[in-house]
C-alpha cells in the first residue's frame, strides 16, 4: 500500500484545480484506480515540474454540465476566452488561452491527440456532451511538458475520460432551457465483475434553436468503456463519437446589422424568382466522428511502469451550402443557350465533404524512485484526408449529373515524436526537470485553395526547468522551454508559408495551506514567424493567419482558492499581459507602411475571472461566476474598426442533491443562469481589408469587420438520477 501512495504522489493524481501542493487524501482503493490516472501521466505534470498548469476534477463543473461544451465550461479558468458561434454555448465553440487560439490549444484524449492534424482544429461539437464521460482535466499554460500531436504554441489541454468503477449504477440526466436546449442523457456502470471486468456507458442527446437565428443544433453522442484490471494490468478499450447537424451561424454581422438586430444570421441567404427573400432551409453542417482506443498500461515493478495505446479515428460529412449566381467555370459547367440568351451562371446547392482516418500509437515507459522520476516515449500517427465537392442541385446544370464531383483532393500526413523527461530531485528542496522531443513531419496535399504541398518538418524541442520546494507551504519554479510547429492546410491558402518557433520563459510560485491556496506565475513568449490570425475567415469560416516576423506575449499571471470557513469559498484570477508584433509592415492605400509595435491580434490585455461558492449546506451549493475580458484588436494593425469591445458576464449556478435509500439513490438538482445582467457583448469577430482602385488609378485600402453576438440571460435547468 505504501508503493501505491507514493505512485500517487508522484504522479500528483489528486491535485485539486490549485490545490497542486496538495497530499493524497482522497480514500482510493488499491492500484485499480492508481492505473487509471497513470493513463495521462506522460502528458501530466504535477507541482514538482517547472509548469503552469490547472488541474480541474469532473465535481467542479458537475454543477454546470447541462449540455455546453467543454470549452464553456472552461471559461473561468486563468486567461482563458471561450466563443460560441450560436451564441449559447451548443453547437461550434472555441476556447484561447493567453490569446492563443484553439489551433494552438494542444488537446489530448487519454493522451491520444485530438486535434485535427490538417487544420489543428478542435471540433467540440463532434463530441457534444464529452463532459459527462470526462474525469478530470488539466490546462497547461504555455508549452507545457512534451506531449502527443501538434506543439502547444499557447497551451495544452488533456482530458482524462470516466475511471474504473467499483459499484454498478444507472444515471439519468435531463436538463432544459432558453432557446429550446433540451439534454438528455443515460450513463451506466457495471461495477467491477469477478472483481476484473468492468464495462461502462453513455448514450447523449442535445438539441437546441441557438441564440443566433437557425443556428440549431442536432447532437447525438455515445462512449462505451470495457476495462480488465488487476494489482498490476490496466487494459482499456473505448469506442467514442458523434453525429453533429448545425445550420451554419460562422458568417457574423457587421456593426450595422449588429445594432438593428443582432440575432440576424445570413447563412443561406438568397432571393427568389419573385424577389422574395429566403433561406436555404438546409444550410447545415453534418458531419460524424467515431474514435477508438486501446490501452494496455502494466506497473512491472514497484519503480517500472509501461504504458501502450492504438487509436483509429474515422471522420466524414459536408456543409450544405446554397449559391446565388455561381460562374458555371467553377463546376466545369458549358455555357448554355436559353431561350435565345447565353447563360453561364446558376444558381446551386452544393456539398463540400470531408472524409479522413487518423491512426497510430503512443507509448510510454515510467520509471520512478525517491530520488527520479523518467518517463520516455513517444508516438507515430498518421492522417489521410479526401476533400471533394458535391452538387446536388442546380438550376441550370447542363450535362451534369446528380452528385457530380467538381473538385477532388486528398492529403495525407505523417507526425512521429519521440521523448525523454525526467524529474531529478537533488535535496529535500530542490529538483530539477529535464524534457527533449524530437518531432518530424510529413505532409502531402493537392487541392485548389492549398495548391501542389509536399513538406517535411523535423523540429527539436528541449525544456528544461527547476523547482525550489522552500518549505511544505512555498513552492517556486523557473523553466525555459523551445517549441517548433508546422503551417495547418488553411495557412497554405496565404501563399507559402514558415513554421513558427516560440522559445517560453516561465517564473511561477505556488503557496498551499488547507485554507489558502495561490498560485503566481510571469511569462515571457517569443515567437519567430508565429502565425498570428489575420482577421479574415475563408469561405467556410476558419481563420486564417500569416507569418509576422517577430513578436511576443509578457504576462502577469495569479488565481488562489480561499475557504473562508466551513461555507464559503472564492476562486478570482487574473491575467494581465502586452502582446506585440514588433515592426509589423502593412500595405495600405498602395504604400508599405512599417507600423512599429502593433497588438497581435485577439489577445486582450486583461483577463478577470472570479468563483464565490456559498454551501449552506453539505448537499446545497450555490456560485456566483463572473468574467471580464478587456478590449480585443481583431487585426493586426490596430484599426479602430478592429476592436472587440471589453464586456463582463455573471453566472449564478445552483446545484441540490437529495440522498435516499430507496432504489434511486440520489436526485441532484442544477440550475444555471448565464449573463444575468443581460450584457450584450461579442466574444468574437473576424476584420479584413482590400484594396478598391478610383477611376484616377488610385488605391484605397478599405477595412472591415463582424462580430459574433453573444446571448442576453438565459438559463439552463437540470435533474439527474442515479439508481
């Protein structure tokens, strides 16, 4: 038993969200559940790493989990931004962290990536209601530790799905709210069999109208979990996925539209033969995602643990897309003679398509005494992607036939990692963390908007840190860590573009008492080459960045946990931070300008956030949740027309659990507000310029800019049962 516990504080398996100089306290029987964590323990760290992370267990936002997705759910969190497309937080959402955007978010699954390996995209809503089979979380700001998949340019996300239950049970959850959202969902436990075998479940359905006009939501989402253990095996397999249909809401409105009606959404706009106007009632995304991982983790001895994984990933769907007027060129289409006249235009509805593998391994070897703690390994995955387009309908399509394909292509790419980091304590006070990574890239691609791509990237990535532990309450740490990273599909559509390097400073101190809980941290991050956004969005809604020379992130970090008793409880953060492009040229009105020091774009200067929790009661909680995220340029070239305005939002969350002996078990009640003082704000928005010639022959660069508006208070209402 004493090998167990210190696995666990090695591993820091019951760190709590800034409790990370916290000791094991939590009442776990044998190394059943110690297997379980050791699943993300090579993407993990713990406060005896030179790291800026938070920890978060699936308890703290129980409470709020009626239907929105992860990162919603995440928004409290130290520098983090979340963005809902819908305006509700169903459907398309995003998260930033220290300005960085999701492309630059690393996530991991039981430490598989989860990002797309084109786009570096994390797609939420292909996994709506992740959450509920989700056990813990850790955000790692900034570098972060060697991890599987894309390189963390702004931090690192790793979730850790459902644990090996002891007892059989049954849940059922609903919840209801604005907008029409209803959840439902259905969970269920074995327990363990034969005292080895466990098999576990859940199947989830979320719809909602959205906040934004059409911008509805069908989701349906299962997990399904069958697990062997014993005191030294841990084998897992899981199959995982979803089927997402969301009418598009990705085109914003511009100020105009935003101050008359804000709700408006244009997607599938057009105008018919009496002038009237309409919308495609099928303007929709429709896309479905299965995962499936194996896991075969054996603790060999009491210092040896190895860990092996194979994943498969399948993905495919379309985005419908309505076209008034479209040059018969770009479907291949004749020019047509009707009724006397030359046509060679139409209107049609088309499909784009995207169906792709992604598959490969990780795998780790951990070897850990009092003094060390190693951990190597790596991973080989490899992605294979055909994009093509459909037409299902157009109004004059000469020779062509239902679902002609007008455009095909296919990419495929290659990403191999191998890794050493270790932990070497010198003294009761100090230990110092050493981690190397060596990645290399392959990536092929073929289509119209990418043109002919055929790169291959090799990348070293060293970190290395120390940590002084001055007593049981103080804990500090300086780290220096180098990241490289490969161009994503969208960048190549920008011409040819440079991977970017981010060499990351950090200087943090922890403070930990059972009462008191803070957590202090500087950054510095500079970039060369970083691909920042532009702005713009192409013509299916990504952003798309471009290579900018120098530049850099400095910031001031701080979030605490405070007991104020026995019934009180405060979370506040706070990050303040400067983000620069530094010599940033720009083309305006036909002339080179040098514009000196400029905003990277999306990277808001301040960033508060606050969690008061009053518990009356051990089964009664209630939670006031504030944010404020200051004002945003959405360019690079600090245009007033660019700027997102500051806003603030408050939540109030309340959550009751009736225990009883009967066969139901416990009926815990949720409810949650969000924005009660009714802000209207926008959490998001795209800019673009282009440049319009007069009749004199002279340039004049024209900006201009969308926002994505965000709902006024709304609610959300839920009840679980468990039997």
């Amino acid at each position: 038993m004493k090998t167990i516990f210190k696995k666990m504080a090695l591993f820091g398996l019951t760190a709590g969200a800034v409790n990370a100089q916290e000791q094991p306290n939590d009442s776990l029987v044998g190394k059943k559940i110690v297997l379980d964590e050791v699943l993300v323990s090579a993407v993990r760290v713990t406060k005896t790493s030179p790291v800026t992370f938070t920890d978060v267990k699936k308890e703290q936002i129980q409470s709020r989990n009626l239907g929105q997705d992860i990162p919603v759910l995440l928004n409290f969190l130290p520098s983090v931004v979340s963005t809902s497309d819908a305006g509700a937080g169903v459907g398309y959402t995003g998260i930033r962290v220290r300005g960085s955007d999701a492309t630059r978010v690393n996530v991991t699954i039981n430490g598989i990536p989860y990002n797309d390996a084109e786009s570096h995209g994390t797609f939420w809503v292909n996994m709506p209601d992740f959450a509920s089979s989700t056990e813990s979380l850790q955000l790692q700001r900034g570098v972060g530790t060697s991890t599987n998949g894309t390189a963390a340019f702004g931090a690192s996300l790793n979730l850790l799905t459902t644990k090996v239950e002891q007892e059989p049970f049954g849940e059922i959850s609903s919840s209801v709210g604005s907008f029409n959202t209803l959840r439902n969902n259905i969970r269920f436990s074995s327990g363990l069999l034969n005292d080895h075998i466990e098999i576990s479940g859940r199947l989830s359905r979320i719809t909602s109208d959205g906040y934004i006009d059409r911008a509805s939501s069908e989701l349906d989402s299962y997990f399904l979990q069958g697990s062997y253990v014993d005191d030294n095996t841990l084998i897992k397999a899981l199959l995982f996925g979803g089927h997402e249909v969301t009418y598009q809401s990705w085109f914003g409105v511009d100020a105009e539209v935003l101050a008359a009606d804000r709700t408006f959404n244009p997607a599938g706009i057009y105008t018919d033969e009496n002038g009237n106007t309409q919308f495609h009632d099928n303007q929709v995304d429709n896309y479905k995602q299965d995962h499936f991982q194996l896991h075969w983790n054996e603790q060999v001895s009491d210092t040896w643990s190895t860990n092996i994984a194979l994943h498969y990933t399948h993905g495919r769907g379309f985005f419908e897309q309505f076209r008034e007027d479209d040059d018969f060129g770009t479907y291949g289409f004749e020019p047509l003679n009707v009724n006397g006249e030359l046509v060679n235009t139409t209107d049609v509805i088309r499909r784009r398509w995207l169906d792709n593998d992604f598959y490969g391994t990780t795998f780790s070897g951990n070897y850990t005494d009092s003094m060390v703690d190693l951990i190597f390994g790596g991973g080989w995955n490899k992605y294979e992607g055909d994009h093509f387009g459909e037409i299902v309908w157009a109004r004059f399509a000469g020779d062509s036939n239902i679902r002609d394909r007008y455009y095909e292509d296919n990419s495929t790419k290659t990403d191999l990692n191998l890794f050493t980091k270790a932990n070497y304590k010198l003294d009761k006070h100090w230990s110092i963390y050493g981690d190397l990574q060596y990645r290399t890239v392959g990536y092929r691609a073929n289509g119209e908007d990418t043109g002919l791509v055929d790169d291959t990237f090799n990348f070293f990535n060293p970190k290395a840190g120390i940590t002084y532990d001055m007593n049981t309450n103080n804990n500090f740490y300086f780290s220096f860590a180098i990241a490289n990273r490969e161009p994503n599909r969208n960048d190549y559509e920008n011409g040819n573009p440079k991977p970017e390097k981010l060499n990351d400073f950090e200087l943090g101190w922890r403070y930990v008492t059972p009462n008191v809980q803070v957590n202090t941290n500087l950054y510095y991050m500079g970039y060369k080459d970083q691909l920042v956004l532009t702005g713009e969005l192409n013509d299916v809604g990504a952003p798309l960045r471009a290579n900018v020379g120098d530049s850099y992130r400095l910031g001031l970090e701080v979030d605490a946990n405070l007991n104020l008793g026995d019934h009180f409880k405060i979370q506040p953060n706070i990050a303040l931070s400067t983000n620069k492009n530094k010599d940033f040229l720009f083309q305006r009105d036909g002339v080179l300008e040098n514009l000196g020091d400029t905003n990277i774009s999306f990277s808001p200067n301040v960033i508060v956030g606050n969690m008061f929790t009053y518990m009356p009661k051990e089964n009664l909680q209630l939670s006031v949740l504030t944010k404020y995220v200051g004002k945003q340029y959405m360019g690079n070239i600090d245009a007033e027309s660019s700027v997102l305005d500051a806003y603030s939002q408050t939540d109030f969350n309340v959550q009751y659990v009736i225990t009883t002996d009967s066969f139901i078990r416990s009926i815990t009640l949720s409810g949650l507000i969000n924005n009660v003082f009714n802000s209207l704000y926008e959490s998001n928005g795209f800019f673009f310029t282009f440049d319009e010639a007069s009749g004199t022959g002279d340039i004049t660069t024209v900006e201009g800019a969308g926002f994505y508006p965000q709902a006024g208070t709304n609610f959300l209402m839920g009840a679980t049962l468990r039997f």
